[in-house]
C-alpha cells in the first residue's frame, strides 16, 4: 500500500500586491495579511471532505467574492505525518498559473475552539470533482472523455515545465470548472525534481505505477502519465483498470494485467492499452510503430506531445 514520504518543508510564499478586478471570480491572490474573520463561512454546509480536510464555501466580506476554503486541523496533519506535506503543496501550487490547474490564493492559520488550524483559501470549484463526475456515471461519453484527457495533458506539460511532479493523480484530485474544464489539485505528494527525477512511494493504490512498485530509488515525469492512463480507462470503463484486493491490485499492476471493455472504440483502447489483450490491435500500424500509455518500461510510454497527438484526442478536440 502507499505510504507517505516527507516532502521538502517550504517557506509559505511572498504574495504580490494587487487590486481585486470588478469580476465575480477571483483571479489574484491576496496582498493583505489574511484570517477568518474576512470571510463569511458557513460552517453547517461542508462542500467536501478530503482525507485531512474539510472544505467549505467562503465569501469575502469586503468584496462578495467566493472561494472555496480548505480547513485542516494541524493535530490531524502531525498525527497523518503530513504537516510538511500541506505546507509545501500550498508552496508549489501557489506558484502555478495555469487555466488547467487550480489557483490557490493564500494560507493562513488560526485558533478554533481550542484547536489550531491551517486554512488555505482556494479557486472555488462549482462542479465538484471527476470522482464526483463519475460516480453518476458507468464510464464517459468519449468525447468528453478526450476532451479532459486533452486538458490534463496540458496541465501536466505545464507542471512538469515548472520542474514538479504531480505524483497524485486521481479523480479525487482533479476538479472541474464552471465551463466544464479541468483544473488539476491535490499537490500534497508534489515534488521538485532533481536532475529531472524524484524518489518515494506515495499516491492512491489503484493509480501507483509499477516502477514505484518495483521499488525503483528514483523515477521521472513519466509516473504522471501512467496516472493519466490509470485514469482515462477509469474515465471510459466507469472504473480503474486494475482495481482489485491490495495484494492482487500491485499484481495486476505488476503484470499490466488488465482488460480494455469492448464497449471502448477502438482508438481509444488504442490510446490506453497494452495490445496483447486485444489480437485485433496487435498487429495494427499505430501499436507497432508508436508506443502507449499504460506500458510497464516508462521509456515507452508516450510522452505529453505525443498523448496530444494521438488520434483519438485528435478526433474528439
Ligand atoms: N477548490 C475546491 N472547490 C470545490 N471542491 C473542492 C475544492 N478542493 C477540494 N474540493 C473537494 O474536496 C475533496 C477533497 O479535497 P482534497 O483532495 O484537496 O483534500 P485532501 O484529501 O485532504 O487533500 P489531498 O488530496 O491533498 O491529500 C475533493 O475531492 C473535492 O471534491
């Protein structure tokens, strides 16, 4: 299973000034000192609970603004040895500025009923998350499928552009926004590379990539695409592809033991799997001259350009 490792503890970030634009979503962060008594939260309506956080809908007394406000109590973190975790994930995500990634505008931390808190006060998400998305779902239609799919290739390129590893992605983590478009979150395992590599097992069981598995010391960007992969499967098949007991999940992982449903078009099992399942494919031109995205040797999978290449993004963007 995946255990946490500790991440580099980072100074919170020097937030510029700035002028609020007349907009009604919030767009740059904060240049005053920030606390709870600036937002109007209601405490009785959780919009969500994550594994060390609560989040609920805050407003802006003084502008009318909305964010979503991410609540964790520091006794959880400490016990959760995630502490140093929280902080250096608000580090690196306050640092990006992408359309696909979820902007976060500011952290603070606060006393509430005897406990002490770290609040980080974040872009709302109107629409919840893809687990959300597909809980209501067996499985997406293909094109919005490959529509998300081609949005998370580019919040990856742009992540991994700015020298980070995502290492959690999952539908849990990635949300969606008011237009329907991707906004990629949870950088609580994220982690600067070192000479284009990182070390340490984390992330959620059903998404671990076999090099982590097989214990490999350090790993490049490519374990966010076999992430990816993980997840377009889950986003067409309703559920992950090697979702099984604990031990039987890492094997399957281990052996790439798993079965595209015939339900899935052809270019789209073609994007996902490992062709030996599927005789029909194996001796098509695109298996034996491209390479694919759930593949055991993370050489061979394809890279973000070519995921935005392939045809079934292609088709359906
Ligand atoms: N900005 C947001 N707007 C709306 N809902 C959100 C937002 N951030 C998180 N959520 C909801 O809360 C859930 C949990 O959030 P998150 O995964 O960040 O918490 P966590 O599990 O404590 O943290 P982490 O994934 O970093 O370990 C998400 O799956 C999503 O449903």
């Amino acid at each position: 299973m995946a255990s946490p490792e500790n991440a580099l503890v980072q100074e919170a970030s020097q937030m510029k000034d700035h002028a609020l634009p007349p907009t009604t979503e919030p767009s740059q962060p904060f240049s005053k000192d920030l606390n709870l008594g600036m937002f109007e939260v209601n405490q009785f309506s959780t919009l969500a609970k994550g594994k060390f956080s609560r989040i609920y809908l805050a407003k802006d007394r003084e502008t009318g603004l909305e964010y979503a406000l991410k609540t964790m109590r520091k006794t959880d973190l400490i016990l959760g040895r995630v502490e140093e975790q929280a902080r250096g994930s608000f580090k690196i995500q306050s640092e990006m500025d992408h359309p696909n990634v979820l902007r976060v505008f500011g952290q603070f931390e606060g006393e509430h009923e005897h406990e002490s808190y770290i609040y980080i006060l974040m872009e709302l998400s109107r629409k919840g998350s893809l687990y959300d998305l597909m809980k209501q779902n067996i499985g997406l239609p293909e094109p919005q499928a490959a529509k998300l799919v081609a949005q998370l290739a580019k919040a990856l390129k742009y992540i991994h552009g700015k020298n980070i590893l995502h290492r959690d992605i999952n539908p849990e983590n990635i949300l969606i926004g008011s237009d329907g478009e991707v906004k990629v979150s949870g950088f609580i395992w994220s982690k600067p590379m070192v000479d284009g590599r990182c070390s340490g097992l984390c992330g959620l069981l059903d998404y671990l990539a076999p090099e982590m598995l097989n214990g490999a010391e350090n790993y490049d960007a490519m374990i966010d695409i076999w992430c990816l992969g993980v997840l377009t499967f889950e986003l067409l098949a309703g559920k992950a592809p090697f979702e099984d007991g604990l031990m039987m999940t890492q094997k399957r992982i281990k052996n790439l033991d798993m079965e595209v449903p015939s339900f899935v078009s052809a270019e789209a099992t073609d994007f996902i799997h490992k062709v030996a399942h599927h005789s029909g494919f194996a001796n098509s031109e695109w298996w034996l001259t491209r390479r694919q995205i759930l593949v055991l040797d993370p050489r061979k999978r394809l890279s973000l350009e070519e995921i935005q290449q392939h045809p079934w993004i292609l088709k359906h963007n």
